[in-house]
C-alpha cells in the first residue's frame, strides 16, 4: 500500500512538473517570436523609414487522393495552388480600422467578391497587435467552410452528392517571418491557417472523377509542389505557399 501511495504520488508531480516545463517551454517560444518581430518592425519603422506593413490571412485546404493533393488553378494568378482564400473580418473589426489607422490592400480593387478580406496594410507598429488579435479569433470569419463552397463544391458536378459525413480537421497554422514582397513592394506577413478534409476511398474516387472533367483542377505529387512546377500542355508553376500542405 504504501508503495502505491508513494507511487500515486510519484506521478502526480512528475506530471505537474511536466505541464510546468511546458507552459514554460511554450511562453519562452512564444516571447522570442515577439522579441523578433519588435525588433523588426521597430527596424523597418525607424531605420527604412515605413510606414505600413501588408497582411495576408488566409485558409488553406489540404485534400489528399489517393496520396496526392488536390490543387486548383488561381483566378488572379497562373499558378496551381491550395483550395482556400482569404479570411473575412466583420464589421466589429471596424473599430480597430479607425483606431490603428488600417488600409485596405492597394494590390486589389475592392469588389463585392473580396471586400472585407483580411487583406490589408497595418502601421508597422501595429505588426505584432495585429498578429495576436488574429489569434483571439474575435470579430472575423472562423468558420472555414465559404470558400470550399465556392472554389469546390459549389461546382455542378457536385450538385447531387452527399457530403453529410465530410469532415474538416485543423492542422496548424504557418506566420511566415516578416519579408519584402517583390510583387506588391512592401514588406509583408503571410498567415495561413491548414485544414485537412478527410475523405472516404469513396469521397476520393468522386474528387478524381471530377478532376477529370475539369482542368482547372489538378492533382499533383509532393515533388510537382518542392519542384514548384507541373507539367500538363505546359509547365504551369505552383503556387510557393503549397509547400504548407506538405
């Protein structure tokens, strides 16, 4: 008995323990990411002289058949790249709009289609602010299913099957490091949040059909997404940011 107590015991505080070293290990991560950015930022504002800093926040779907990933071609862009787009905020983001001085994104119109996309320019001060609220998840779109409606199962084709067992899974979430975007001439931070969509062998072979009634649809193998490139009539690049479904 006494054995078993001290046994009981035992465990008790190497698990304590543990959760301790964890929390710490965690808030230490978490603290050198912010030291990093701080000081980033507090270069690019003083030394460079900038005043803002792009966001793109977006969610990204990684749909796997039969061990390859489903890609779709960009609208904006000739490129292959993840099912997903942009998250949106909702007017009681508005407030911190005024209040931090936000700009909408220079580098798209603003249409019925992409208004409110959490793609937007933040004073350079405001980076790491911008990055934590993010996380809090308030006074933005969480749920992630819009755009796989409209990029994917909006399509005809999928009109008369049932998806009532699909299921959708987090996986992580990728905060690139702050870098100069040669396209849109200003530094930026590139978010994205992964889900996978798990399918059924039978949800799979319905996604394979389909691809072969549309090519704006490929489905490519982890090398064609390293290699950046796949080859169909042409060579068509692959969008870099494919590279977090992997």
């Amino acid at each position: 008995m006494k054995n078993f107590t001290l046994n009981i015991f035992t465990s008790l505080i190497t698990n304590f323990v543990s959760s301790i070293l964890g929390a710490v290990i965690l808030f230490i991560y978490a603290s050198k990411n912010d030291y990093k950015i701080k000081l980033k930022t507090l270069y690019l504002k003083y030394i460079k002289n900038e005043e803002f800093i792009r966001f793109s926040i977006s969610y990204l779907f990684r749909i796997k058949i039969e061990g390859k990933y489903l890609l779709i071609k960009g609208q904006r862009i000739d490129q292959f790249q993840p099912i997903g787009g942009v998250y949106k905020y909702y007017d009681s983001f508005k407030k911190n709009f005024r209040d931090w001085n936000i700009r909408d994104d220079s580098g798209f119109p603003i249409d019925d289609t992409n208004k409110n996309d959490l793609r937007v320019r933040v004073p350079i001060l405001y980076t790491l602010k911008m990055i934590q609220w993010f996380q809090t998840r308030q006074n933005r779109e969480v749920c992630v299913f819009r755009e796989l409606y409209e990029e994917l199962l909006s399509n005809e084709f999928f009109k008369n099957i049932d998806f009532q067992n699909f299921s959708i899974e987090y996986i992580k979430t990728d905060i690139q490091p702050i870098k100069y975007s040669e396209h849109f001439q200003i530094n930026e931070v590139l978010i994205a949040d992964i889900f996978e969509v798990n399918l059924t062998k039978e949800q799979e072979k319905i996604f394979k059909d389909f691809v072969q009634t549309n090519s704006s649809f490929q489905i490519v193998t982890e090398e064609d997404i390293k290699r950046e490139s796949i080859n169909l009539d042409k060579s068509y690049p692959i969008g870099k940011h494919s590279k977090n479904l992997i």
